[in-house]
C-alpha cells in the first residue's frame, strides 16, 4: 500500500518515543449523510449473516487464524471469544473493503482490546463507536457493547470516511478519531498494524474477495 509509506518514517519516529501503543478513544464528529449513503450504511449494518473467514482455503484461513490468536492471547485469554472475535474482525474489515490487520491495529489504539470501554464523549466498546451512529444508521435496539455490532459499525464508519477522502488513509483515520489533519493517530494506527499486526501470507494464499 502506498499510503504505508508516507507514514514511514513518522511512524518509526513514534514508536521509539511512545514504546508500547496506549488506547486512544475515538470522537467521530456527526455530520448530516447523504440519502444514499445512509440507505447504504444502513444496509451494512443490519447485515445478520454469520461471520466467516474469507480466504479461498480452508489451510489460508487456518494459518492466519494461528498467527492472529497467538499474537491475541495474552489480551483475550478466552481461545473460544478470541476465535470468534478474530473471524468477526476478518469478516467485517473484509466485507467493507478494508485490511483486518489494520482494523486489528485500530482497534488497539481505540480501546486497547477492551470490550466495554467508554470514552470521555461516550464512544464505545472495541472500535469506540459514538451512540449518534445508531440513531442515524442503525435501529433502537442496537447495542454498540455487541462484539459483533461494535465491529461491523466501526469497519461500515471507517470505509465511510475512508469513501469521503477517497482513499487517502491518513485523512480517513483522522476523522475516525475526531482528529482530522493531525498525525499522531493515523501512526500510531499504522505503527500498530505494521509492529504487531502485519501478516504476510504464505505464498500460495490469496484472500478471497468477499461477497457484497
């Protein structure tokens, strides 16, 4: 990805003064949506069907499975959530068009792996969704502490702002943390991802494209 590299040295830079990544809890701004893009948003987040890996083999999907869970355990010690979590974050980061490591390294900035994590505005659980999201896209029963919700919220938010700056990932992670323009959040994001999240599959696994 190119835009991997324009955080390069900034996110090296990072990481040696920060060491470890501490949460950092999003405040996305609400702003009025499009008919179209809200019937799409919505769409996306009413979407029930049971998470899957989506990999073309079954041995692809196990090997990353592997590789993820071990670098989870110490901060899910559950294997059996660990495993669902892990296929929830693959299937939803896949289904928006986005890279489950990244996600994986948003989420660790957001809320440190922490299921029920509030911030100071009220943004809430694994990705730090703000309540306003499920009055505008969601349903009244909606809860945003659901492991399942909370992620496909916050993967169908960022692909969101991801649409609006059209691809430029340092603006879209600014604006999913409320920080638009700064650049402490989008390295540390990314000095996530690339320390502790990058995966580079063997040679013989390709994702697979996931169904829309």
């Amino acid at each position: 990805m190119n835009w991997v590299k324009l955080f390069y040295f900034s996110v090296v830079f990072t990481g040696q003064l920060l060491g470890p990544v501490a949460a950092i809890a999003g405040n996305q701004k609400e702003e009025p949506l499009a008919n179209s893009v809200k019937a799409l948003m919505q769409k996306s987040v009413s979407d029930v069907a049971a998470p899957r890996l989506l990999f073309d083999t079954d041995q692809s999907a196990q090997h990353w499975m592997q590789m993820m869970s071990a670098r989870l355990a110490k901060r899910m010690p559950d294997a059996q959530y660990r495993e669902d979590f892990l296929k929830s974050v693959h299937y939803e980061a896949t289904r928006a068009g986005l890279d489950p490591q990244l996600v994986l390294g948003l989420i660790q900035v957001e809320s440190g792996f922490k299921k029920y994590a509030v911030s100071e505005v009220g943004a809430r659980g694994y990705m730090q969704v703000m309540p306003f999201w499920v009055r505008s896209i969601g349903a009244n029963e909606h809860n945003l502490f659901d492991m399942r919700l909370n992620l496909r919220y916050g993967c169908t938010i960022l692909r969101h702002y991801l649409d609006i700056e059209r691809g430029d990932y340092f603006r879209a992670l600014g604006r999913y943390n409320g920080s638009l323009g700064k650049p402490d959040y989008p390295n540390l994001v990314v000095g996530a991802w690339r320390n502790h999240w990058h995966y580079e599959p063997p040679a013989s696994a390709s994702l697979a494209v996931a169904s829309q």
